[in-house]
C-alpha cells in the first residue's frame, strides 16, 4: 500500500508556503541575507519543533518566516516545496501565503506574491503542476491591518484566487473580520478559514454564516456538533484537514484518536493536507500514511481523498474533469 499511496494522484488544498522553510533552506537563505538565526545548528531547530498548541508553534514559525526578504528568497521556497510535490505525484496544489508576515518586517507585498508566483508558473510549465494562490489574513491582527492588506491585492488579482483567515484561533473568532471578508466577495475573491482546529465548533458555523466560505479549512472540531456535521454531509462543505498537523499540535493526542476517516465514511468532503509540512513532519504521502497506518483503508478510500480534492478545489470544471481522468487512470 505504501508504493500505492506514493504514487496516487494528489490535489493539496491547505498549504502555507512559510511552512515548507525546511531547516536547511532557513540556514542557506540566513547566510544569503547575513542575518544570524538564534539556532547553531539543523538538529537544533529540528529540537526546537516540540509543540504543545497552535500559539506554541505560531512563535516559532513567524521567527522562521524572518529569513525571507528577497523575491529569490520566495521563489525558493516555493520551488523547494514544488519539488517535494512532484516526488508526491501531487498534481495540484492551492497554496496560503501569509502577507502580513513579511509587511511589517518592511517586505512589501509586491516582493512576496511575485516570487511566490513565478515559481508556480514554472511549475505548470517545467513539472505539469497546477496551482492556486490564497492569500491569508493574520488573525491576530486587526481588521483595519487585513483592510490594507486587501487593498494591496489589488494589483494582483490576476495571481490570487481566494482569501482565507489563519493564526491563533482562540479569541479571534471569525465575526472580527466580517466586512473585510464582504469587501474581499464583493471584489471577487473566493473565501476560506481556518475554523474549528483550536476553536470550537460555533467558530465553523461563524466562519459558513458571515465569511461566506466556501470550504472549511481544518474543521475537524465539526463532531462536537451532529446538526452541523449534518449540515456539512448536505451542502458538500469540504473540510481541508491536516492530519500530522493536529497530532503535532495537540488537537488529538494520538492518530487513533483522529476523526477524518470516521468523517470520510459518513460522506463528508473532507480531504487530506499537509499545512505546515517543514514543522510537522511530513508532506502529502507521510500524512496519508500515517492516516493509513492508524485507520487502514481500502485503495477507493484512499482515492476518495483526492476525488474530494479535486471536487473541493478552484478550478474550473474542465480542470477537474482532468483531474479525475488522471486519478482514475491510476486506479485502473
Ligand atoms: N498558520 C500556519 N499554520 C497554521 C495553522 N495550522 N493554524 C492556524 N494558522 C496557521
Ligand atoms: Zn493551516
């Protein structure tokens, strides 16, 4: 199963970009940029990745992200993090940048999305990769912070399908951002949010009722609420879950305990994602085999994950007729 998996077609729908800064690449790009990192060695920033929740985490992270300053800088990681998708077979990807990261360290937003977005070019040129960019906002922030950022995609629109909502969940509810979301709908972007990982399952209907989004990313919290996991099996909600991230970040204490594939056999669709591969252990096939290892599913079960992805993605409807051609290929 495990050659199976490997080379299954994949479609990721939840990604920060910041997240695939692998150790080396930090160490490469700080002696590029002569900054002094606060670690003295890989294995001791690989030490340092023991996190006990989110805002444990969220601190390390953002000191990572401290690294990138020049558009090379970004297209770099993207790239690196291209490479790992072609040795996944990961066909498609919609990948998060975190804007307001890199702005108020004096980056400007130009800089980030441009070098984030010529590597994603090349790869739909140079590997057959397709992709998507959705651009976060900091949740921890204040609206009035996401309103600038909002205003600064403008010039980009062509490059961003999407906004989403990331950072600490917990005392940020979705309601915050509310009329930056409705300014970002009326101006055509689609919407996401990272809902239910820490927060409880009132941030999800929040996140379905005034943010208008279209899918929930993480969501899993959703089973403390029967009506609403209802709800999300009727209206084909997807949730974009992320499985060695929630073990990682204590949301469950052991995969046994995860509840994505109860949840796939109820018929929601709900897909499988890495988010913060270079801090949490693994890309697409380390989360689909750890979900495997803990919950041993059939090779159509496996493959219903991507047929959700495909179904749950942005993009056209020809793309995805594409899409499930190449999966179903596979299979047969
Ligand atoms: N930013 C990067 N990864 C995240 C996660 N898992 N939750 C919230 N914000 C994030
Ligand atoms: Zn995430």
């Amino acid at each position: 199963m495990k050659e199976f998996i490997q080379s299954l077609p994949k479609v990721e729908l939840h990604l920060h970009i910041e997240g695939t800064l692998e150790p080396e690449l930090m160490f490469k790009l700080a002696e590029r940029n002569k900054l002094t990192l606060p670690f003295a060695s890989i294995s001791e920033v690989r030490n340092a990745y023991n996190f006990h929740n989110l805002q444990s985490f969220l601190d390390i992270y953002y000191q990572g992200a401290e690294v990138l300053l020049h558009e090379q800088d970004f297209f770099d990681l993207t790239w690196a993090y291209l490479l790992r998708c072609r040795e996944d077979n990961v066909i498609h990807t919609e990948v998060f940048f975190d804007p307001q990261t890199h702005t108020v360290r004096g980056i400007s937003f130009d800089v980030v999305v441009n070098g984030i977005h010529r590597a994603l070019c090349k790869a739909e040129k140079e590997l057959n990769i397709t992709s998507q960019l959705i651009m976060c906002f900091l949740r921890h922030l204040d609206e009035e912070a996401a309103f600038e950022t909002l205003a600064s995609a403008q010039h980009h629109k062509d490059k961003i399908i999407g906004v989403g909502l990331d950072s600490s969940e917990l005392g940020h509810p979705p309601e915050k951002f509310e009329r930056v979301f409705k300014l970002a709908l009326e101006q055509g972007f689609l919407t996401v949010a990272h809902a239910g990982e820490e927060g409880p399952a009132s941030n999800i209907h929040e996140a379905l009722e005034l943010l208008k989004i279209t899918r929930v990313d993480h969501g899993v919290r959703c089973s403390e609420d029967e009506m609403l996991v209802e709800h999300l099996i009727d209206k084909r909600i997807p949730l974009t879950v992320c499985p060695l991230s929630n073990i990682k970040l204590k949301v469950f204490q052991e995969m046994s305990e995860h509840n994505i594939v109860n949840l796939m056999r109820k018929g929601l669709c709900v897909t499988i994602n890495s988010d913060d591969p270079a801090y949490f252990g693994g890309y697409m096939t380390d989360n689909f085999l750890a979900v495997h290892d803990a919950h041993p599913m059939t090779s159509a079960e496996l493959a219903q994950f991507t047929f959700n992805a495909i179904e749950a993605s942005f993009i056209s409807e020809q793309a995805k007729t594409k899409l499930r051609a190449m999966t179903q290929d596979y299979l047969s």
